[in-house]
C-alpha cells in the first residue's frame, strides 16, 4: 500500500496529508495508506484496529509486503529526542520523544533508604562492593542506559518498514578545528564562519557571551585577531560574545578585557554523550546505520530556513545525504513520554501522625482497571488512568472540558497499561 504523492513547494512548506500505519498479517510493518481507504477494509472486515495512537490497523490476510524505502532521522538529545520518518518524498511520522528525568533521583533514594537501613542493623555488612553489575565492564549509569533504551523502544515501536536509520553523533569534528574545510556539505556558504568551528567556540565558552555574561540570547564568534589582518579561523583565535558587544566591538565602542583560550580538545570530547556506543550497536544490528556531525545539521537546516527544533533536525538529518526538501510535517506529528510499569516502594517516606507508615500505593485496582490504562468515558472521552480514588474512581489527567475522574461504571477498556505514553501534537503549535 503506498501513500498518494504530494507536489512539494519549492519553499518546502508544511504538509497536511494524514496517514493510517498499516501491518501486515504476520505483525510485519507495510507502507500506510489514507485515512479514505483505512475505512473501507475496517468496514469490509479485512482490518482491525491494533494501536489508537499512532492509528494502526492490522491486515487480516498475508500481503505480499512491497515497501518502499523509508530513512529514520533521529537528533539524540539528553531530554528529548526528535525522530523523523521520511519516505516516498514526505514525513511519514515525525515525534519528540521526553525522557525520563526522575531515574538518577529515584536511584538516590533508594541509596539513602538501603544506607539507613544498614544503619539500624549494625550487624549487616556493605554490599555494594559485592555487586557483580557495579563492577563489570563496559557498565552504564542506570540514567544513562535509561535514556538510550527508550530511543531503541521507541525505534522498535515505530508502525513503518524502516530501512535506514541516520543518527547525529557529536556536534562537532575534533579533528577540523584547526583546518575546518566546506567539504563534506555542499549546503555551506563559503563565505561564512565554518559551522563547526562556531559550535566548537560556543561549546568550549559554555554557551555565555564572555565579555557581559549574558546566556540564552543570539551568540556569535568573534575573531580576536580580524581575518582582514591576518586573522585564522582556529579555536584559538575565536571568542563567543553576544550580538550587542560583537556590535560594539566592530564600532569600537568596546575593547575586550579577555583572551581566546585554546587547548579544550579535551574537554570537548568528554561532552560525547555516554551510551551511544551501545545505541549504535543495538540498532544496526537490524538496519542499515549512519552518522552525522551536529554541525553538518546545523548548516543543512539553516540553508532550509527552518526553525531550531528537534523534528526540524531530525528530518535534515533524514535527507542530509540525499539533499531532497522534503517539507515538514502538518500531521503525523507526536509526543512520546514514558511511564513506570511499577515500583517497588512500599511506604512512605515518613510517618504520619496517628497513622504510623502508610503504605505506598494502597489502591492498584479498581475493578479490573490498572493505572496506566486506557479508557473511554461516558462513551465519548479517551482518557488513561493516572490514579486510583480511595472513593473508587477513577483519576485522569486534567483537560479543560473533559471529565477529571469517573466511575468504573461510565468507563470501558480500550487499552492495557502502557509503559510508551504516544499523544497527538499539532507540529505549528510547538512554535
């Protein structure tokens, strides 16, 4: 099943064109098909509904499964992800992906109860040095392995024939500071500062104009010793400032009171996010992978003009190598988060008075339904519990002009619990 084709502007402007993801029999992800022709096999019985979000239909026969390349650009970030399906000249799909920020807090709570624990049973000896996990090689951080396995969850629950995956890797090429060339992007404005080389200044000056102090504002590099005069574009020879003090320094208003600094080679290889050995691995080992310098998506995304954001990035690192504009998405856009399937905590951190310790999740089921579920209420809203009442209802999350909690009689199972939270997000509104 192949999607209808679009004429794309030249501008690259934004596509509405709405897209139902369709598996085969056999589970197997094919091409997605219009919403128009989603209805027609629902209605003749030759589909049914296996996903509500992203909407997914399942085949009820074996297809001969003809797809069409598909590339997956993904823009890796610490706190969110941005992920961008680009097939047959369009987005397929195209998602943020909000990691989870509470592991290391929950890691260190579980430290501090085990250490008092220990406390008060004098006799009980250390055990953290016994742990074989703690010790063996090639260990990742609890967060850090977190992080990496909710994209490759993510990539794995994606509804598309993927063949191809992009990812971008460190921001810049260590190895082109010094000698930074156009070669390697053909998108570059050669009478421009070297993209690398911009990011590497920003990067090693944390991101803060070094003459005022002032951070989140528009930060430009300034040669300490001007091209005109002889000037190189090496890391030593450039200075982060912020767009007023580089004016006031090319009028003469201002003479810097601080040097360039050199040497942080170092200090910018270690920002190398930890993980993505681990990540490149576990996903070639089923598709084709390649890799991106953050610089060669920055310059690829400034000659598009488009806007910083992570799908932006995500769908120049998609088409960076075949240089196709391909517009951006105006459906098919979500928002991925996660959720605990449980936790192991029993009580309370601290007593309550009159109640002594009071036990940790007391409600878990209500009459069949779980945290985490889906459900529609009164027929007409679909919700996920969030909680469970003590009154027995049922608590969702709060949306003006749809019910807050219900009882179990006004609701109906759609879903089981999810631990991959996926919500519909209009791609114009993030902006």
């Amino acid at each position: 099943m192949n999607t209808r084709e679009e004429q794309i502007t030249p501008a690259g402007g934004s596509t509405n064109i709405m897209h139902v993801y369709v598996v085969n029999q056999d589970k197997q992800p094919l091409m997605p098909c219009t919403p128009a022709k989603a209805r027609k096999l629902l209605r003749a019985g030759k589909a049914s509904v296996v996903e509500r979000c992203p909407f997914t239909i399942q085949l009820c026969w074996q297809c001969e499964g003809q797809v069409q390349e598909v590339t997956l650009g993904i823009d890796k970030g610490s706190h969110v992800t941005g992920i961008a399906s680009v097939g047959n000249g369009q987005v397929l799909l195209a998602a943020d992906i909000h990691h989870r920020r509470d592991v290391k807090g929950k890691m260190d709570d579980r430290r501090d109860r085990r250490k008092s624990r220990r406390a008060r049973k004098w006799y009980r000896p250390k055990r953290f040095q016994n742990r074989a996990t703690s010790r063996r090689s090639g260990r990742l951080p609890p967060s850090v392995k977190t992080n990496v396995e909710e994209v490759i969850r993510v990539v794995t629950d994606i509804p598309l024939p993927i063949s191809r995956i992009v990812i971008e890797d460190v921001q810049v090429d260590i190895a082109r500071l010094n000698k930074p060339t156009l070669k390697g992007s053909q998108y570059q404005d050669p009478t421009r500062l070297d993209e690398n080389l911009r990011l590497a200044c920003l990067m090693r000056d944390r991101y803060q104009c070094q003459q005022c102090g002032k951070q989140r504002c528009r930060l430009q590099a300034h040669h300490l010793i001007y091209r005109d005069h002889g000037g190189k574009d090496t890391l030593g020879n450039v200075l982060t400032l912020c767009e007023a003090c580089h004016q006031k320094v090319h009028q003469g208003k201002l003479h810097l009171q601080v040097q360039g600094v050199s040497g942080h080679l170092d200090q910018m290889a270690q920002r190398t996010m930890q993980g993505k050995a681990y990540l490149y691995a576990t996903l070639g080992n089923s598709t084709t992978l390649a890799t991106l310098f953050g610089y060669e998506t920055a310059a690829f995304r400034k000659w598009r003009g488009l806007a910083k954001t992570h799908i932006a990035d995500a769908l120049c690192i998609a088409t960076y190598h075949t240089g196709e504009r391909v517009a951006e998405p105006g459906s098919n856009v979500y928002t991925i988060g996660f959720r605990p399937r449980q936790t192991r905590k029993q009580y309370h951190s601290l007593p309550q008075k009159g109640k002594g310790r009071v036990r940790y999740q007391l409600y878990e089921e209500l009459e069949g339904f779980r945290k985490g579920d889906v459900v529609r209420v009164k027929g007409k809203f679909i919700k996920q519990v969030n909680a469970i009442y003590g009154e027995g209802r049922l608590a969702f999350k709060r949306v003006k002009g749809e019910p807050a909690n219900a009882k179990p009689q006004d609701c109906q199972l759609l879903e089981r619990e999810q631990t991959i939270v996926w919500a519909t997000m209009s791609y114009n509104a993030r902006f």
